[in-house]
C-alpha cells in the first residue's frame, strides 16, 4: 500500500529531473560508486528474502502435490524458474507474474465471498 504513496509523492519530480529511479538521483548528488553498490546490495536483499518466500511455498506445494522430497521439489522448483526466465525472458517473467496475480487475487475473493455467504 505505500509504494503508490511514494510513486505519487517523487514520481514527478524524478521525471523533472530527467531521471527514473531513486537511486539515478541520490548518485547524481552523492558519490556516484558508493550509491550505486549500496543500492544494488539493497536490491539484491530485498529480491533473494522474495525468492526465499517463493522457493519455500512452491517447493511445499510440489511436495504436496507430487510427493517428491522437500530439497528435490525446491530444487525442480528452481531448475524450472531458471529455465522459464532463460527461454522466456523478461516477457514470459512479466506474464507469470500477471498470471499469479490473477489467481491470487481470485483465490481471496472467492475466499471471501465464501465466508460471507456463510457468516
């Protein structure tokens, strides 16, 4: 809920400036190495706690699904990911993620209704 807050608050002014992310503005008026490596180790932490989440759930619902071993199915899991985003690309990544956005979202709403209805 707070990356639209912030989008609507710098997204303005980071286009006046002619840059795109945060990180193009902090190293044009800071140390510009310094900035750069400090933002790309943010970045990196934030996507592998992401990917842990990810490789946790799938390699759980594999398990459960086809009864491999827990290290079997996150390493499948794994295999699968690399090969999909090495074929596919940044296209087929984006499309996985609308995709999974879709069945979540209308997983919870039929969730929801479901308990109302019965509530």
């Amino acid at each position: 809920g707070g990356w639209p807050i912030i989008l609507f608050l710098i997204a303005e002014r980071l286009r006046n400036l002619g840059k795109y992310t945060f990180a193009d503005v902090a190293s044009y008026r800071l140390g510009q190495t310094q900035i750069r490596s400090l933002s790309a180790c943010g970045s990196l932490v934030v996507v592998a706690f992401y990917l842990i989440a990810q490789m946790v759930g799938a390699g759980k619902l594999i398990q459960l699904l086809f009864g491999l071993d827990y290290h079997v199915a996150v390493i499948l899991v794994g295999i699968l990911m690399c090969l999909y985003v090495l074929f596919g690309g940044m296209l087929a990544t984006t499309w996985v993620q609308i995709i999974k956005a879709v069945l979540l979202l209308s997983g919870a709403s039929f969730m929801a209704l479901m308990v109302m209805k019965h509530v």
